[in-house]
C-alpha cells in the first residue's frame, strides 16, 4: 500500500480541495482529517487554533502521510508557517486566491470572503500588499457560513437571508469576482449565485492547490505510478484522530463531495 496524502481542515470544508485532488490524482491514497471536535477555528482565538493544527500534524505524521495538504484557509494563516520550520514533509497550505482573482478583469472590484481570523491576519494583509496594488479588493468574513455548512444546511432561507444581510453593503455591479477565501464556502456556490450579478465570477484555491501538491510531489519523486494503488485507492477519514466507519456517516461525507461536484461547474 503506497502512503497517503493527508488533507486536514477544521472541519468538512476540506472535502472541496479533496473531490479536485481525487479527480487530479486517480492513483493516490487520500487520508482526511476534519477536526470536528473544534470546528469552527475562525471565531477562536488564534493561540488555540494553532495548538489544534499541531495536535492534527502529530495525527498525521503518526499514519505516516508523505505529504500534508492544509485544505482550510485558517489554519494556514495562523500555523502554516510554524509547521513548516517543524517538519521536513511538504505542506501545501492555502489562501484566498485574491490574485487570480484580479488577474481575471483587473478593472472591477473584487470581494475577498473568508472567516474572521483569515480577514484580520497578517498572511491575509501581506497578500493584499503584494497583489492589490489598485485597491480594488474588500474582505468579507462570513462566520456563520461555517456552521451552516457542518450543520448541511446550504439552500435554507436562513442561509439566503444571511447571505443577503451581508452582501447588502456592496455595490455588486462593481465587482467581478467572489474570491471563496475559507474552504467551506464551496458549498454554497447555488445560492449565492441567486444573489449576484451574473457576471460575478467565483474564483477558490482548490485548483492551483492540488497542482502544487502535485508539483511538489512530482519533485520528490513521490507520485503514485499507474497501478500502484491497485486494485483500488483508499480514501479514510478521520474526525480530531478517530476514524470513521460507521456506514451512515460515510453516506454523508459521500452526499457532500456528490454536492460539491454539483458545486464545482457553478
Ligand atoms: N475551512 C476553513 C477555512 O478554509 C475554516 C473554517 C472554520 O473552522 O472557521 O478557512
């Protein structure tokens, strides 16, 4: 059995940079990690969120992944960097993708979603510096859509009138792009589509994220060849350490990545 790509996010948000990876990379075994014993981590202070995303690292060295993905936005803000002066694996993290987002018009404004502590971290504003030399990004934090997508709750009414509530501030007809800066956010593509002009484009990470898995892989020499997962690649989850097998919460984390391959096209 070849080792596995570990995914970790605090929580289910995760899967969406899972199903692109799955897709991109047929040959390899998955290990995913949703630390659902503290989900939400973007309303917690950041001392705690970083003592979480060690306490998962330990988790996955010990199933001795080859390489870690941290699929959430949040805890790559605020641990990214500290992992990677501790461990010697490659760890992909991630970031609102601001600057594909600008590079798509490069004209009209462009909204910069994420969780609390990824819109008022430093990694956030570094980016910012880099990339928006125009002044043309807002960010947007959007908390609750964290608890609405663990809850599986992504078309209620109580969902759409949040997302009204908040969007109300901006002028839409401005913008040309809704940067989807936390991974949870993926899930509700269908119903902020309902609330934004039609030429607002959704730009994630997701994409560029498992090409530099690849990429760095591809370096080490540590990509699955063909056939090497036969007969069938593996995929585990695990939830904060404890893995998952009872058959019906394997049918919701299989309903999930089913809609977020629904989402994906949007
Ligand atoms: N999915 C995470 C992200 O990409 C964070 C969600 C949370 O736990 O607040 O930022």
């Amino acid at each position: 059995m070849s080792q596995p790509i570990g995914f970790f996010d605090s929580g289910l948000g995760g899967l969406s940079v899972l199903h692109e990876a799955m897709l991109r990379l047929p040959q390899e075994n998955f290990l995913f990690f949703a630390d659902e014993d503290h989900v939400p981590y973007g309303t917690k202070p950041p001392a705690n969120v970083k003592k979480y995303v060690g306490e998962a690292f330990d988790f996955l060295l010990s199933q001795e992944v080859k390489a870690i993905v941290v699929a959430c936005n949040t805890a790559t803000s605020v641990a990214v960097a500290d992992m990677r002066r501790r461990y010697e694996i490659p760890i992909i993290g991630m970031e609102p993708a601001a600057k594909k987002a600008l590079e798509l018009n490069g004209q009209k404004r462009v909204l910069v979603a994420a969780t609390p502590i990824t819109v008022a971290g430093e990694k956030l504003q570094h980016l910012m510096e880099r990339v928006d030399i125009e002044h043309l990004v807002d960010l947007l934090a959007l908390p609750r859509l964290v608890k609405f997508a663990e809850r599986g709750e992504f078309t209620s009414p109580q969902v759409a009138n949040y997302l009204k509530a908040e969007l109300a501030p901006f002028n839409l007809e401005e913008y040309s792009a809704l940067v989807l800066g936390c991974t949870h956010f993926n899930y509700f593509k269908d119903t902020l589509k309902e609330l934004l002009p039609t030429e607002v484009k959704f730009v994630d990470g997701n994409e560029g994220t498992v090409r530099e898995l690849k990429r760095r892989l591809a370096e080490i020499d540590a990509l699955c060849k063909e056939g090497e997962s036969a007969p069938q690649r593996q995929v585990r989850y695990f939830y904060s350490g404890r893995e998952v097998s009872a058959a019906d919460e394997l049918r919701r984390l299989e309903d999930l990545l089913a809609r977020l391959g629904e989402m994906r096209g949007l």
